[in-house]
C-alpha cells in the first residue's frame, strides 16, 4: 500500500522505515530540497540521522500532488504550528476520501487540541475517523528498530485496529485506545513536566526531586485530563504514565534538553532568546495554565513552569515557592 507521510523529519522517516519494513510504500512530502535528494539519493536523512542508512524503499517528493496519489493513509508529521497551514493546503489537493494518522502532540494557538484542529479543516467526506499514533516513542530508537510501544488512538475502534494492523511488526507493537480527549491532554501536558524535569536536572537536585516531580505530574495530568473528560485509565497507560516516564528521564526528549538548559541558566530567557528547534512543551504550558484557570483547577507544576517561561521567574525561585506550599494529604 502506498501512504503518504506530510513531513521529512525524524519522526517521519523513523515511521516511514516501520512501514517499508512492513511491506508497504512510504512516501515523504517535504520542502527542503536537500533533505529530499539525501532520502532519495543516499538513504540517509542526515539532517537528523547522520550517516545511518534507512530502507531503500522510502521515497521523498517536493510535489505533494505526487506524494498524495494513490495514497489511501496519510500520516500527518509536522510540528504542531504548522499543522493548519499544512491542512488547508493538503485539503486542495484530496480526490477521494482517506484515513488521516496524526503524530503531532500539542495545542494549536487558540489553544485547540490537534484533532479538532483536523477536523476543523479536512471535510468529514473527505476523511475516515482520525487515528492519532500516540505513547513513548523516541525516533532516534525507532529508527535502530528498538522495541516500542504505542497507542492508534481513535473514536473508532475499528479504524484503530486498521492503523494497527498497518504499523505493527516485530519490533513496533501498537495497542488500540479510544479515549481521544484523554491521550490528547496527556500527550501534551506531559511535555510541560518533561521541562520540569529537565530543570531540575539542570539544577541538580537528583532522583529524589525527579522521582515527586514525575509522581506528582501523573497526579496533575489525571486530574486535569478527566475534568475534561479524560478516562482516568489512560493516565495509567502508554499515553499518560508511559509518555510521561520516557520524556522526563531521555536525553532524545526536546522538552527535557530545553529544561536541562533553562535549569542550568537558571532562568529561560537566554534560552528563548536561541532555541531554533520545536520544543512543543513551550506552548502546552502555556494553554494548559490558561485551561485551568478558566476551570479553577489546581496545576502547580504547570504553573511553575509557565512563570519560569513566561514570567522570567528563575526556576530556584519556583523550586523553593513550590517546597513551602501548605503541606496537605497526597
């Protein structure tokens, strides 16, 4: 089967090579010229894989008209800034109607979660139920073929198993889930915890800081979540607890560096002032801090990450404020 994959970065090509390891027929969409001579020249994507060598049957392309014929799955790679540009151009080009698999995590600006920003867009004609591939997953181990395991999240059920069936083998196994609201929230805010993660490690206040942080994040993510409808089961499974372990604890994670960087400096502005890579945890912070003040809910370590982002507070400042918080039952 031939599926189309919007998108030329890490993510992409580590899933385009699951699927041309499975059989099928992966081809990227890209904008960067070079990128696509390199898949298509050299089976390497050097921008972000260095000389490791991918399958020989993915294929790249400038012309998203070409990506897209044939294609009856489209798999949805772009930060999540550019996902309703990328829609509103994908849109002009759809003959016939798809199955759309979403691997963006994240909020749009007006704080929307990435399905309704899809649904918003694609024409409910034109598209089959949404499936979003969500859990913990690094590109940089699927691309080594490492053991992982993630979730085809979807209001329907069947269309998970499809994508599934699709995306499993031998060392990528897919588990199906329908709680579309949960896993989204979850997803996202646990990249607001993964930069607290990553500031205290910068600080360096070891395992046992970590060790509250992560706790009392799964804590922040299920209460958040099912106040806005979340199943609380989803918080305890590859979505919830599983996202959140191996983004608070790897070096791979985006989120973890931009906060390892911000704990060192002890404050974010000069990060800020120099990052050029997606770091999807900035924005989260700052949407799920405004969610739950509109709802009167209680996300301390949210909130302490946006004042550090967007306050300028120093973290130290933020770490000593959160310590001396009224002691309470857990």
């Amino acid at each position: 089967m031939k599926i189309a994959l919007i998108g030329t970065g890490a993510w992409a090509t580590a899933l385009a090579q699951v699927l041309a390891d499975n059989g099928h027929r992966p081809f990227l969409y890209g904008i960067v010229k070079d990128q696509i001579d390199d898949i298509n020249q050299n089976h390497v994507n050097t921008a972000y894989f260095k000389d490791k060598k991918i399958h020989e049957g993915i294929k790249a392309t400038l012309d998203l008209k070409k990506a897209l014929k044939g294609a009856h799955v489209i798999v949805l790679a772009v930060p999540t800034p550019a996902m309703e540009t990328v829609l509103k151009n994908l849109v002009l080009h759809l003959t016939r109607k798809v199955t759309i698999v979403n691997v963006a995590k994240g909020f749009s600006d007006d704080n929307r979660r990435m399905s309704e920003v899809i649904k918003g867009i694609i024409p409910k004609e034109m598209m089959f139920p949404l499936v979003s591939l969500i859990g913990p997953s690094h590109a940089e181990e699927v691309i080594e073929r490492h053991l992982t395991s993630v979730t085809a999240t979807s209001l329907s059920r069947a269309r998970g198993h499809r994508i599934a069936r699709l995306f499993s083998n031998n060392y990528f196994r897919m588990y199906i889930q329908t709680d579309e609201v949960g896993a989204e929230l979850g997803v996202a805010m646990k990249n607001v915890i993964a930069i607290a993660s990553g500031i205290i490690e910068g600080l360096g206040l070891g395992d046992n800081a970590r060790a509250a942080l992560v706790t009392r994040g799964l804590a922040e993510m299920s209460s958040f979540g099912t106040h806005f409808g979340g199943r609380l089961k989803t918080y305890l499974g590859l979505t919830g607890l599983g996202d959140l372990a191996v983004t608070c604890y790897s070096f791979h994670s985006r989120n973890f560096k931009a906060g390892l960087e911000i704990g060192k400096a002890d404050g974010a502005k000069a990060f800020l002032a120099t990052n050029k890579t997606t770091v999807e945890g900035l924005r989260a912070a700052k949407t799920i801090h405004e969610l739950a003040q509109a709802s009167h809910l209680s996300v301390p370590i949210v909130d302490a990450v946006y004042r550090v982002i967007y306050e300028d507070v120093h973290p130290s400042e933020m770490v000593a404020e959160m310590m001396s918080r009224p002691l309470k039952e857990e």
